[in-house]
DNA sequence: ATGCTGATATTCACCAATAAACATAGTTTT
DNA sequence: AAAACTATGTTTATTGGTGAATATCAGCAT
C-alpha cells in the first residue's frame, strides 16, 4: 500500500500534491487527522473507518486515551484529491504541524504521514543514531 | 535464491541495472530498505509484504515502535524493474548508503544487498581479518 | 584469432509529474 | 452594486522519470 518517502512543496492557497502513485487510491476519499509527533496522518476513508471505531470504543475512564482519542477524532477532515492530484489541507492542521512549504509525505503501510521538512530531518537523525537498537529489534521480527 | 557479487553502475538518473539472473524474480515487485551497516537491502515484494505487515500491526501508541515502524516503512521504496533490467534507486537511499557510482550487489539467499564499492571494500577487508574469530563463533553456533 | 551472442554502459529524446503563476466564479463586505 | 476576498480551476515552465538507440565489453564457438 503506502510505501516511501516523498518531498512535495505546499501552494500558496495551503494545497498539496499527493504522490503520483497514490492518488488513484485516496480518489474514492481521504481523512487526514492530527497525528502523533507533531505530523499529520493521511487514511483512506476505508482505512479511517476501522481507526475511529477502535478510538471510540476505548474506556472513556481513562484520561489519556480519552485525550488520545479527542486528538485523532475532534482533529480529522475529509480532504478531496482535485484533478490535478492536489489536496486542500485546512489551516488548523498545518498549523498544527508547524509546515511552512516543504513537506516530506512518508508512506507508512496503511497510512500516509505528512510533515514539516525539518522536523522529519531532525526525527530521522535521532532515530538513525539508535540503529543499533534496530538490529536487535528486526531479529525479533524474523528478518 | 540470490547468491553472488556483482559490480555495477548507478547511470545519471541514479538507474542501476541489476544482474540478469534475477530479472526475472524481480520483475514481479522488489522493495529496497534501508539495511544495516550502511548498505541497501533489496527484498522481492512477497519478503518484504510479510515484514510491513508486522511492522503495521505494531501499536502506534508506543512511542518506540512507532518510530521504529516508521524508519523502516518510509525508508523503504518499491522498485519496478524496466524493459532493460534497470531500477531507479530514490535520491534518498542513495545518499543514505553514500553511493556515487561504482556499486557492489551482493546475494545473500533470500535478499540482494546493494554497496557502494568503496564501502565494500573496506567492510570485506576487515571481515577476512577477522575470520579466524568468525569461525570459532560459527562453531558456536554448530555449523 | 575472428566473428557471434548476450549483457552492461552510456547517451539522447520524449513524456509525465510537479511547481508556480494566473484566471475565473462565487461570496462576502461595505 | 462595486470592490475585495476566497475557493477552485487552468495554463505554462521546469524538472525528473521512462524508454529507445547506440556503443562497449566479455564469453563462447568456430
């Protein structure tokens, strides 16, 4: 499904392309929604669906995933892909994630992520220098 | 499966043709990741399916393995194999494993690994020097 | 050696995707 | 109603990916 790592600029009037490779699939409809870490993440409406259902079924006792939900659900907007394969991402959003133009779109299986380009590049510092920690982890998986 | 050492060019689009032999397992999909020791990791898409379905089922709650999944599903590419058996490698992979050129494609079973020669070299150097301690450890281990 | 075959390397030309500027229609404001 | 603004759509230029053609090289057979 969503694979890859991608730089795309954001348009004066707050609009982004969406990779060629994947506007066929988010055509029939896409959500994107307040992520975690200070981005935003992109769900196919079918994909969504699943996600919201799992969200509202959590305890509402427990203030954190209380919060967690009220993140992801009170933040999320359908967005439509226009002919020319661009998306109109709402203020609040871009906000929220501090993008300025460059954004980096970042393929995560059932889920795209969009992020400020400098804020992906510092993440991605910080994770490469654990690399060490990786290898462990990927024996577990079987690789 | 993949077995072998290859050299080969990147050309200036960052194409690199990859072995003929394995054209032909290729051309259904291949994923190339991020792998270890600074060198590129390339999967047939039936490996790598099983790999990202694990790494999407991981709980995105966590903030370990949500970065963990994604250094390694948005570091990964999918490649299609041309009509001349070339692939084009992403900027991005490219500079992670510092390729310019002249490029090692190793087989290793059930993977091809991609360096960049000079890199190669070097790594192969120490591994011979080291192959005295290589062996008792492999003894270790019953072969 | 010579010529043949298949594989790799390199270059050029074309087409599609992206970025940016511009145009239009529909709303709101005064 | 006119001006300004917003959202959406269109056009153009540039970039970069894709395909085709040619050149080079190695292995093999005659």
């Amino acid at each position: 499904m969503f694979i890859g790592e991608y730089q795309h600029n954001i348009d004066q009037k707050g609009r982004l392309a969406v990779p060629a490779k994947f506007r066929k699939i988010l055509n029939k409809g896409a959500v994107v929604t307040k992520g975690l870490d200070d981005c935003l993440f992109l769900y196919t409406t079918e994909e969504w669906e699943k996600l919201a259902e799992k969200l509202a079924s959590l305890p509402i006792s427990k203030s954190n995933t209380r919060s967690f939900a009220r993140l992801m659900l009170a933040g999320a907007m359908d967005v439509e892909i226009d002919k020319q394969g661009r998306m109109l991402l709402p203020d609040y959003l871009r906000k929220y994630a501090s993008m300025k133009k460059k954004v980096i779109i970042a393929g995560l299986y059932n889920r795209l992520e969009i992020w400020d380009d400098l804020k992906w590049n510092k993440y991605k510092k910080g994770m490469e220098s654990k690399s060490g920690d990786i290898a462990e982890a990927l024996g577990e998986l079987g690789v």
